[in-house]
C-alpha cells in the first residue's frame, strides 16, 4: 500500500515502491533517441510547470517527465519504466482531486501534448487523444453543432473524467461521457497495444467505462456525439436564507418531473459582493437553484417556467447561451493553483432531514465569500436507463450527487477548511450510500469499494488481475489485482 494519510486528500509518496534518484545519463541518451516528446528532469526549464497539477496541495516531484506525442512515445516510456524500474503516474489533464497525475520520484506519463481530436460530422463520431481537455473538444464538435457528455468545468482532461464515469450538463439527456464511448486505443501493462470496443476485447472496454486508470493506459478515445445547442438555457436562482427551505422543497418537487434535458443543481455558500446580488446579500449564505436545459430554448422556458415562480428570488439570471459558453463558465473559480478539498456522496432520495442538513452548511462554513460551498446535482434520465452491470460505473439510480468542496491559498489554513469540508460530508453520511470515483481525494480503499459496491468491486479485481497483475498502474483509485501483496 502507498503510506497515505487518509483524507488528507493527497497522499504522502514520497516512499513510493520504484521511485528512484537522478537517471543516469547513458540510459537517458538511449531513451531520447527513441522518445519523440520532451524528457524533463528536475531543473529543466518546463519542468515545474509540467509538474504542476489543479489541487495546489499537490507537490511532487518526478524524476523524469515524458511528454508523449503519441501511442509509440507512450509504449516506449512506458518500456523504459520498466527496465528501469520506476514507478510511474499517468497525466491527461490534471485534475484528479488526489494529484494521482504526478508522483514523486517514478517516471510521470504525460500525455498532455496529445491533443488530436478528429470529428465526422456524418457517422456523428469523434476521435479524441488523451491529452484534450473538454473546452478543446467542445470547441471542435460545436462546429458542427455537436457534443458528448463533458463535465461542468471546460479546463478537465477528457481522459480521467471520461475513465471515471462523466458527469455533466448533457448526462441526463445522454448519458454519462463513458456510455458514449464508442472504442478506446489502450496501452497495456506488459507493454502490448489493444483496441477495446463492443467487438473486441469487450472485458477491458467494461473495465475502462468507470474503472478509471487501472487497466491501460488510453492514447485515443472515439466519442459518439448529439445534436447540442448552439444555444442552450440556462438558469440561476439566488435566494435570502428565509426563503432557502421552501425554495430546496420545490426544488425536490420539480427535479422529480423534470425532463431528461433538463439538469438542475442547488447550493449554498457565503456570498461575496457579487454584482448580480443586493448588498444586504453580501457575507451572508445564499442559496442558488441552477439549471441548464440542453433542448430547445422556448421548450425550456416554458419547463423552468415553474421553478421561476416558487419562491421570490434575491435576484435572477436566466437566458439561453452557446454551450461551449456554459461550459466554461466555472473555469475562472476553479483555476489551478489553489488548495483544494474535495468530498462527495451519492443521495438516493432527500428527506427533509436531508435538506436541512444540506442548508445547515452556512453556521460550519469558515465565513469566507466564495471559499466553500455545498452543491447537489441532480442524476438520473439517461444515466439510469444504463444497466446496473453494462458498465463498471455504478450506482446508477441515485437521484443526487452532493458535494462540498473547499478552497484557499494559504497551507496554514489547511485543518481549518478541510475541518468543516469533513464535518459537512460526515452530517450528511447518514442519507447518503456510494460515492462517484472521480470525486474524492485519497480517502482508503474502503471509499473506493463503496463507489462500486462489493459485487462489482470484485470483478474488477479480477480484470485488474488479468490486465495489470502487477499493479503497474497504481498510481489512480486503485483496484488491487486478486493475487496480490503488491504495491498499492
Ligand atoms: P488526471 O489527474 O490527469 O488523471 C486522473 C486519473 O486518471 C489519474 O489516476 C490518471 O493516472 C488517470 N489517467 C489520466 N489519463 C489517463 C489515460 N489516458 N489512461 C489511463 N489513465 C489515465 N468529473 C465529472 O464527472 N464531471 C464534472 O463535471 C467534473 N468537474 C470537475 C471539475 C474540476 C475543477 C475538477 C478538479 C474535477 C472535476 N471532475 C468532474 C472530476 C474529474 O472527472 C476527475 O478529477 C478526473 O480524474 C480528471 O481527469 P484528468 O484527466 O483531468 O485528470
């Protein structure tokens, strides 16, 4: 097992099994002749910045970084690991919660410079490399006025985000990113090169649909796409705390009859002096109801029509969007470079216990504007016409994601902000079961078990142990292969 802190988030590596001290120039020279991307060690000019990952409490230190161009740089890096024997991480776009891109010591896989995304507007597919982040395929597919499942925030990598599951504004309508996932190009541990799909080696292509980085390493994905947009309706409702129970009321009202293009969400957090909220707003809690319709614009207002009416908002933004605008709306606030604490827990249905709880956040909070917040989304439409067993994603029922994530700048404030983060995960534990893989830090093996449950956590050992008996990929959520007294 790595020494990890549990739910600290990131986990202490600096004793990863495999991580080694500077390379040896010789071996170095043999690798940069066959390595067509750069090879970066400590002190090269791109090497910090290659390095760095979103959540800023991750700070690790690789011996050597591979910026892979391509499938034939992924196998060659992937080979020299092993001959060397260095432990290694995979990066697509950074932003798992736990830093799992980037260790320290081993051989860090980047695959950040793969950024090919090639759309047939006729067959509706998309072929995607490893290295995109949402916003540069929306970008591309957009113009032909498409889109795949993406998540909420455009900067995330399409690699890990999709390998989790994929949550975002189009999953109700259809499905999560990963059931549109038509194929994927994969690098296996022994250094061999599959291709998964429907037809062909059908096990692993289970396997990668939400069992995350575990099974290969995925050079290029192929993507089925949805008429999207241009122009999407979206919706922000901002209410004074007196109004916050009946609003969360109605909210659970119309969420239950609401259509599959329609999302909603509902958070709370301290509101700082945001232009679009009266002063008397500014330092207290807000509650915000939010909602995207992904079909038609006048057919989405006359849906969110009743949502508008249910209580008298602070104030209101509503109004259609071009969607690759919605999708990046939430990239300014959730930038790299700041510490981040991240907990999350699926909800089955929302009592009022539940809601209150929820609402309760505001007296744990640590007061300042904009620093945490508590948000449910809601689930179901499409995710849960999925069979339970289709895909290694699970927990495909519940109603509502719910979220509470902290940020701040200053590592001595570190208890502080993840203090409340747990105190309001841990209040709201007793209406929640399961948990989305792509959503927390390092929190044990346990937390891993209940993002499958116990049937399905099995078989993927199994696969785990077929695909990857070494472990080599361990560097993720880690599943553990079947035989194993392996690192881990
Ligand atoms: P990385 O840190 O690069 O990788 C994450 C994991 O996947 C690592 O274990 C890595 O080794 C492995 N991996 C990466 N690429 C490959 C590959 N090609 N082959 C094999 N393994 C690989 N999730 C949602 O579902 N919906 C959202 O809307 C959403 N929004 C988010 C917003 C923010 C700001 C953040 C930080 C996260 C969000 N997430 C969301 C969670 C997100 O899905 C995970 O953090 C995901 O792991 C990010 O993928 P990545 O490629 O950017 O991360």
């Amino acid at each position: 097992m790595h020494p990890v802190d549990v739910d600290r988030q990131t986990e202490v590596s600096a004793a990863v099994p495999g991580s080694g001290g500077a390379l040896d120039e010789a071996v170095l020279r043999d690798l940069r002749r066959t390595f067509r991307g750069e090879l970066l060690q400590p002190g090269d000019p791109g090497y910090d910045a290659a390095r760095r990952v979103w959540n800023a409490t991750v700070d690790r230190r690789p011996v050597l970084i591979a910026r892979c161009t391509g499938t034939a740089d992924v196998l060659t890096a992937l080979r020299f690991s092993r001959d060397e024997g260095l432990a290694i991480s995979v990066r697509g776009g950074g932003h798992s919660v736990a830093g799992h891109a980037v260790l320290d010591g081993g051989l860090m896989i980047d695959l950040s410079p793969m950024k090919g995304i090639r759309v047939d507007p006729e067959a509706r597919r998309a072929s995607v490399q490893s290295g995109c982040l949402w916003s540069e395929v929306d970008r591309e597919t957009q113009q032909f006025g498409l889109a795949t499942t993406g998540g909420v925030v455009s900067q995330t990598g399409v690699a890990g985000l999709t390998l989790g599951g994929g949550q975002g504004w189009l999953a109700r309508k259809h499905g999560y990113s990963c059931d549109n996932l038509v194929a994927a190009d994969v690098v296996t541990a022994d250094g061999g090169f599959v291709v998964a799909d429907a037809d062909r080696n059908t096990d692993l292509f289970w396997g990668l649909r939400g069992g995350g980085g575990n099974f290969g390493i995925v050079t290029s994905f192929q993507f089925r796409l949805h008429e999207v947009g241009p122009q999407v309706l979206t919706g922000q409702l901002f209410y004074a705390p007196e109004e916050a129970v009946r609003a969360l009321e109605a909210f659970r009202e119309f969420v239950a009859g609401a259509p599959d293009e329609m999302t909603c969400t509902a958070s709370v957090w301290t509101a700082a002096e945001e232009p679009h909220l009266p002063e008397r707003a500014h330092g207290r809690p807000v509650v915000m109801l939010g909602f995207v319709f992904v079909g038609d614009v006048e057919a989405g207002e006359r849906v969110s029509a009743p949502l508008r009416r249910i209580a008298k908002p602070l104030a209101e933004l509503v109004g259609p969007m071009p969607y690759t605008v919605l999708q990046a709306q939430g990239d300014e606030y959730q930038r790299h470079g700041l510490r981040r604490f991240w907990k999350s827990q699926y909800l089955w249905d929302l009592p009022n216990a539940a809601l209150e709880t929820f609402l309760g956040r505001g007296p744990v909070s640590p007061g300042e504007p904009l620093l945490g917040g508590v948000t449910l989304l809601s689930l179901g439409g499409a995710i849960a016409h999925v069979g339970e067993d289709d895909t290694a994603v699970s927990h495909r029922n519940a109603a509502f994601d719910v979220m509470v994530s902290s940020t701040w700048a200053d590592p001595a404030d570190d208890d502080r902000h993840m203090g409340w983060a747990r105190r309001f995960h841990g209040a709201m534990a007793p209406f929640s079961r399961g948990v989305y893989i792509n959503n927390f830090g390092s929190e044990g093996e346990e937390r891993i078990r209940a993002a499958y449950g116990p049937t399905k956590y099995e078989r993927l050992v199994a696969l785990k142990h077929r695909y990857d008996p070494d472990n080599v990929f361990r560097h993720n959520q880690n599943i553990r292969p079947s035989s194993s007294r392996l690192p881990g």
